[in-house]
C-alpha cells in the first residue's frame, strides 16, 4: 500500500479548468443570481438542464449574459431580491433545477408555478416537496396538464425538519 504525506500550505492559490458539470452548473447560476454583484462562471455546462436553469433565474429578474463559449455572467440580485416571474418556469427536463427552484422559490414572497416536459412531469418530486410544506410551502401538483404548480412564499420558515435518506439501490 503506498501512503502520502500532505504538509500544510500557508495558502492555496492558482486556477484550475475541470470540464463542465451539469450539477455545479445549476447550482453556480443559482447562486450567482442570490448574490450581490457580479459572478464570472466558466466551465459552464452549455446543456439543455443548465440551459432551462438559466432562462429561469433570467425570469425572475436576473441579467445572464453569455459572453463565450463555456461561460455565463449572473449579475446577482442578492437574497431578498428576485422578482415573482410573469410565466410559468419551464425547467424542460431538468429534475435538479425543478427540485432546486422548489427550494429556492419556497422562500421568495411571491408565488410561482414550476413546469417541465412530459417526462419531467412524471418524476416523484414529494422527497422535495414534503420537507418544504412541513416548513410552511405550499406546493401541489397539477393533474392532467404538464405542470407541477409550486406556491410558496414568505410563511415558509428554516426548521429542524427529518428528510429521510433515498433508499439506496
């Protein structure tokens, strides 16, 4: 078995390109739009989900640039700063971006309705909804039509609140 020693570094510092990921690249527009000021996302994920989550976040009164390949702008509003959207939030056939707005939307003082493609609409969305309405979100979904509607606002509060682990497969 062959070990390695780490010594401490006084500091870290320097650049690294790792290809892009689908996962980071939500989460990196999404927080880029709660900040405050400007965030310079490279190595962003140019597809179809990152996509949706960025035309989300567009919606709610973020300006999203991109300005090259691989790279997005979010000049972020800062937490209490989101506007309510004049239309429904397609997340096309993300189910990260669906669960994650469910999230971050449950704590705006507006509501919102959250829609996806017929494949998207299929998929079990309680193990989000459920730990969001016991901290006071509204949520249901919509039978016979494509969309999950998704009401939540300023009730919804931080708790202690039990989610139980996905069983593992």
């Amino acid at each position: 078995m062959t070990s390695y020693v780490v010594d401490p570094a006084d500091r870290v510092a320097g650049q690294i390109t790792v290809p892009g990921d689908k996962s980071v690249s939500h989460r990196a527009v999404m927080f880029g739009a709660l900040a405050e000021g400007r965030t310079h996302v490279t190595g962003f994920l140019e597809g179809e989900d990152c996509l949706s989550t960025m035309k989300a976040v567009a919606h709610l009164g973020v300006r999203v640039e991109r300005p090259g390949a691989g790279e997005v702008i979010v000049d972020g509003v800062g937490l209490h700063g989101l506007r309510a959207p004049t239309a429904t939030l397609d997340m096309g056939n993300a189910g990260t971006a669906m669960r994650l707005f469910m999230g971050l939307l449950s704590a705006q003082p507006f509501d919102s309705e959250l829609s996806g493609d017929e494949s998207l609409m299929r998929r079990p969305m309680e193990r989000a909804a459920k730990p969001l309405r016991a901290m006071g979100a509204a949520s249901k979904r919509t039978t016979g039509d494509r969309r999950c509607g998704f009401a939540a606002g300023s009730s919804c509060k931080a708790s202690a609140t039990r989610c139980p682990s996905p069983a593992r497969r």
